[in-house]
C-alpha cells in the first residue's frame, strides 16, 4: 500500500470516528448513486484482463430537503448509491489488491459522474472512469517480478435513464473500453463495445440492483488477443441516519475466452459510507473489504481493501435540453 493511500485510510478512519460532524437528517424519498468497480485481473503474462467498473449517478422521483434548503446527508447518501442518480459527483476509488502469487496491485479509479436532463421524462447519464495503475506486478522469470505503473484503458458508459420510474431504477445504454494505457501491463490494447443495464429498486431504508456491462473487441492491436468480458455489480445497501448504510462491495467478473477455471472472480465484500458536510460541500466516505473465493488460478485478485471518496459537485447544466 502506498503513502498516499495508507494517509486516505487513516483520514477516513478519523472521519468515520468523528460522528459530531454536521450532517442534518430530514424527510427523504428515492434516488441514489455509487458504482464501485473492481479493477483488471492478470493473466499468466502479467496484461491485465478485466476491467474495473463503478457501477453512479441519477435520481428518480421528488427529492426532499433540509430547512435551509440543502438536501440532507441520507439524501445525498442514497443519490451516491444509485448508478442513475440525477446529482454530480467524482469519485476517487483507491483498490489495494493482495493477488493468490503473494503480490499486491495498487490501483486510483477516477470516476466523474454527470447526468443530464434531456426531457422532463429522460436522463442521460454519462459515466467515464479513468484508471491510475501505481502497482502491477508482472513476472520476468522464475519467482521474478517486476513492477509497472501508468494509465489504464479508459471505460465510458451512457445510459438513458426514465426520471418518473416511482421506486424502480432503470437504465440502459452503450458501454464502450478504449485502448489509452501507457503500458502493456495496464491496458488490453483493444477497442470495445457493448450494452450497459441498470435494474433496480430503491426505498428510504434499503437499496437492491444491479449493474451489468459486457464488452466485445471490434479492433485495436493485432498482437493483443481479443476479449469478450462482462462486469456485474449488484447492488444492495441499508441506509441509516446521518448519512450511514452498510452495503455489500464488490464486481463479479468474467473473462469468456478464458479456460474454463479462469473465468470467473466472484467477490465476497462488506463496506461501510458515510457522507459528511464540510460547509456547503457533502462529501461521500466508504470503506470496504472484499475477499474473492472464486478466482484465476494465476495473478488472481484474492483479496481487496478498498477506500472511495466522492465529493458532490454542482450541477453545471440545470434543466431539460429539450422541451
């Protein structure tokens, strides 16, 4: 684990302590957002195979506010949990992965979440996510490895999203990979495309879905082999006063043009949120912890400790586009 991400955990162990911060509770209804997306596994070779997918941001139906006009930090909470939430934001997702050879992968998810009213009945939401490699390692010989650092494959979704859905959260839209790594080791070197689907039902108490992406090669390196690859996320989260829920962290992942005992990695994870208040700026914290008993039987992710860190920003574009 590196400096800066041992000094987020620590910063965020303090703020999660420090319950006295202002976060005024109110009346609350639906909305919500959060991906968490889990980062690339490695293939015998040390390229990366998977790539990480935060499920964010867009709301559904009235949204309540506090008595001096702000939304209070469970609202905000629940918006930061939905992947179709009508509120900007930009997550900061740190993974420190311990792999089944003993070595651990570092990783910085940039997450920029911004939806767009088109209609009075239709939202656009727009989801790239940028990953920072700081750690990969990769093997250069018998019980050698060596480490690379650099730019991922840059991951982009829109999705079209209904904004009178009462408690159901839908969306769905293009989901595409392009080939921006700066390393062999960091990226897949292929252009990809495919669906995005979002399904799920969000209350004042509890949040369950899902968020499926699949992605297809259609170009890219010819050295590189092709990919056929899903992320799944579900989603299922308790929320509490003062801006607390509990929700279950972690992406099934699937490489189809695997052998067989390598395809899958299927997490089992527990993470704790909590948004505070600094002034007028909410700022979401999680923590969470996932171990993988499914998993590729070389470099694969084994275990996860994971600190996210999602300030909401304002909405740039207000209103509907069209009439």
């Amino acid at each position: 684990m590196t400096k800066f991400q041992r000094m987020a955990v620590l910063a965020l162990g303090l703020l999660l302590v420090v319950r006295g911060v202002r976060a005024t509770d109110s009346s609350e209804v639906d909305s919500s957002v959060n991906p968490l997306e889990e980062p690339f596994s490695q293939d015998a070779h040390g390229s990366l195979r998977f790539p990480l997918q935060s499920g964010e941001n867009f709301s559904f139906g009235a949204v309540a506010e506090s008595s001096d006009g702000e939304e209070s930090a469970s609202e905000l909470n629940r918006k930061l949990t939905n992947p179709v939430s009508s509120i900007w934001s930009i997550s900061n997702q740190f993974n420190n992965f311990e792999l089944n050879n003993g070595h651990w992968n570092n990783n910085w998810l940039f997450q920029p979440v911004l939806p767009l009213s088109l209609t009075k009945d239709w939202n656009l939401v727009t989801r790239p996510v940028m990953p920072f490699y700081d750690i990969v390692p990769h093997e250069t010989g018998p019980n050698e490895f060596n480490r690379a650092a650099g730019l991922g494959d840059l991951i982009f979704a829109s999705l079209l999203s209904p904004s009178n859905s009462g408690n159901w959260v839908l969306g769905a839209g293009p989901t595409a990979i392009f080939p921006t790594a700066t390393s062999r080791f960091t990226g897949q070197g292929k252009w990809q495309l495919g669906p995005g689907v979002v399904v799920g039902y969000l209350t004042k108490q509890y949040f369950i879905g899902v968020f499926d992406q699949q992605w297809w090669s259609i170009g890219g390196q010819h050295g590189k082999p092709d990919t056929n690859q899903m992320n799944l996320q579900p989603i299922a989260a308790i929320f509490f006063g003062q801006g607390w829920n509990v929700f279950y962290s972690g992406n099934i992942l699937a490489d189809f043009t695997a052998p067989s005992e390598d395809v899958w990695t299927v997490p089992v994870g527990l993470g704790l949120g909590k948004v505070v208040k600094f002034g007028r700026l909410p700022v979401k914290f999680t923590l969470a912890v996932q171990y993988m008993p499914v998993h590729p039987r070389i470099s694969g992710q084994e275990w996860n400790v994971q600190v996210q860190i999602t300030p909401v920003l304002p909405k740039l574009i207000k209103g509907t586009l069209f009439k």
